[in-house]
C-alpha cells in the first residue's frame, strides 16, 4: 500500500495540495487497490517533474479538479464493475470461510466432539459488519462528492479519522444492539454456500484466463520485478518523509539539552555528544529477536493462564491464536521503530558530512521547502 502522507510531504505548495486531494480521492473511490496505485504513482511523478521545472499545476490536470479526478479514476475496461462484483463477493466468502475453520476449530478446541452439522454460528456480526461497511461507503461517496472540492477543511487525515470513528462506533454499538437479536445459523449451510461460490469463482476465471490468454496466470497481478520496484520506491519515500519528520524532533531534543545543561552549569552540550546518543540510541543489532518475542510469549502466557482453570484445550487454542496475532503486529511495530531508527541514523551522517549541526540542518531544509 502507498504512503501518500510521505509522497505528500516530498511536494511543496499547490502541488502538495492537489496531490493530497488526487490521492484522497482515489482512496475513497471504490476502484481495486492496484488500479489506484498506479494512478497516484503516475500523478505523482508528473508532479513531481512539474514542481521541478516550474510548471504550474493547471498545467498537469487543468482547470477543472474534480472533473480530472473523475475521468482519471474511471476504468475504462468493458465489464469492469460488473467482475469487481463478483470478486469482492469471492474475498468476502474467503474471509468467511477462515473465520468459519478459526470457529470450528474453537468448538473442537473446547468440546472435542461438536460436529458441522450441529455446529453454528452467529449470524449478528454478519449484519453488524454489512451495515457498518454500507454507511462506510455512503459517507465516503458523499464526502468525495459533495464535500471534499467545496470545502478546504476536507484533508486525508480528516478522512481516515472520520473512517475510523465510523467503524469503531457502528462496530461498538453494533454489536450491543445484535446481541439482544441472538441470530443463530447453522455452520455447515455457511460454509457449503461460500466454499461453493469460492470454487465456481475459482473456475470460472481460471477458464476465461487460459480461453484469453493461453494461460492461468492472472495478467493484472504485477511481476515480481514491478512489487521490487513499487517496494523500493516506497521504502526511499518513507525515508525521505521520515528524515524530514525526525530532523524536526531531533532539533528540538537537541535545544532541550542544550538549555538542560546551561541550567545546571554543566559544559555546554554540543553536537558530538548528541551524536554519541543518537548513535547509541539506534544500535538496533541483536534486539530483534527480543523485541517480539518477549512481548508475545508474556502475552500469549497470561492469556493461558487466565484462561487454563476453565478449559486447558481451549485456552491453549485461544492463546496460539492470540500469539499469532501479537507476533505480526509487535513485528509491524518493530519496523516502524527500525525505520524511524535509519531516518535518525542518516539525518545525524549528513549533519557530519556537511559539518553542521541539528539546527543548522533544520534551518537549510526549511529554507529549501
């Protein structure tokens, strides 16, 4: 996924601002990820070039925003809502069906004998998401429709926050409310429905594939060349992004101690010494390991432990699961950290080659802004 907020921040002036309301508004478009991507990658570029050069804005997407943004993230392919459809009801029936086995598997976890027959369901969740997932879309077309070119106040962040109070309230009260409904349905119905629909999805585009192009592979999926390259460019501009955003903090920490010891009489504190901290700060060698590990295995131990004087099969299924979940998310905050590390890292090797210090490097990169 692209960090439009980094790209965002690599502009200056009015190319910022249209590539914000470009890129906003290809995210709340319903259009497939990949599709959008490669329309803000090439909007971006021609801005990119265009501030550059000098060339006015207008130039790029004329005079008429929101017209541009229309007809630029319109497909133009024949049949293309119409096979989005179909596979955004096939990820849904996959997403059902591992939460069907997570299910199953927490009834055998807990009685050993449930069968798929007798097994069910609830169904509440069901329609709590499909009503929050609905009102989602309905506010977000009305925002890209109605609001987001009339009134400036409209950002990203705004957006996203907008977004997230929506699905975390609708899901909250949501599930408060179908509670008190107590919709039981049959596990097996559920599963048969949405295996059978995944194999006849499956089937059917494997076949229109090799009756098209001679082959089963899917044409739109990007090369393992093109992800490299999309990976690349993306971990350069978060980077980018993040040296300006650390540059920022780390003058401050820097003015902070230098007032510290002032105050106390102490020798004054110079940039070799905030070097030696930072430096000392970001040796990451060797913590990885730890950094995820001891956080999951506490976690998953306490879980176990709570939960082991009920059902000790049970408890063992729920704490591996809970693991899993833990272990992917400390190790997404692990690379944040790392990455915020790197950014810290190459802000204080440039200071050293050009002979500056944090404060200086902050004034020049304002100045060039």
């Amino acid at each position: 996924m692209l960090d439009t907020f980094a790209m965002a921040q690599l502009l200056k002036g009015d190319y910022r601002k249209t590539f914000e309301q470009i890129a906003l508004y290809g995210d709340m478009s319903e259009i497939p990820e990949q599709f959008t991507e490669d329309r803000i990658l090439n909007i971006y570029d021609l801005l990119v070039e265009a501030q550059e050069n000098g060339k006015p804005v207008e130039k790029i997407i004329g005079p008429d925003l929101k017209q541009f943004c229309e007809e630029y993230f319109s497909p133009d392919e024949k049949g293309f809502w119409t096979k989005e459809i179909f596979k955004r009801i096939f990820r849904v029936c996959v997403i059902m069906l591992v939460v069907l086995l997570i299910d199953y598997a927490g009834y055998y976890a807990k009685d050993g004998t449930v069968s798929l027959q007798s097994a069910s369901i609830t169904g509440s969740p069901l329609l709590v998401g499909t009503l929050v997932a609905g009102a989602m879309l309905i506010i977000g077309r009305i925002m890209r429709e109605k609001l987001m070119f009339r009134n400036s106040k409209v950002k990203p962040i705004l957006y996203y926050i907008v977004m997230l109070l929506i699905f975390v309230l609708g899901i909250g009260f949501g599930t408060v409310w179908a509670d008190k409904i107590g919709i039981e349905i049959g596990m097996l119905p559920v599963l048969l429905i949405c295996g059978g629909y995944c194999v006849v999805y499956l089937l059917v585009t494997l076949l229109g594939r090799y009756q098209r192009f001679g082959n089963f592979k899917d044409p739109e999926k990007p090369s393992r060349e093109e992800k490299a390259e999309k990976k690349a460019f993306g971990q350069e501009i978060s980077l980018r992004a993040e040296m300006i955003n650390s540059a920022k903090e780390m003058e401050k920490r820097y003015r902070k101690l230098k007032r510290k010891n002032e105050k106390k009489g102490k020798p004054e504190y110079t940039m070799e010494d905030f070097t030696k901290l930072i430096n000392k700060e970001t040796n990451l060698k060797g913590y990885k390991a730890v950094f995820i590990a001891v956080p999951t295995i506490a976690s998953m131990w306490v879980l176990f432990s709570v939960a082991a004087d009920e059902n000790i099969r049970l408890a063992v299924f729920v704490a591996g699961v809970f693991a899993v979940i833990m272990f992917f998310a400390w190790r997404f905050i692990w690379n944040v950290c790392k990455e915020v590390f790197v950014a810290q890292r190459m802000v204080i090797e440039e200071c050293e080659s050009r002979g500056i210090d944090i404060a200086e490097y902050v004034l020049q990169m304002e100045k060039s802004e």
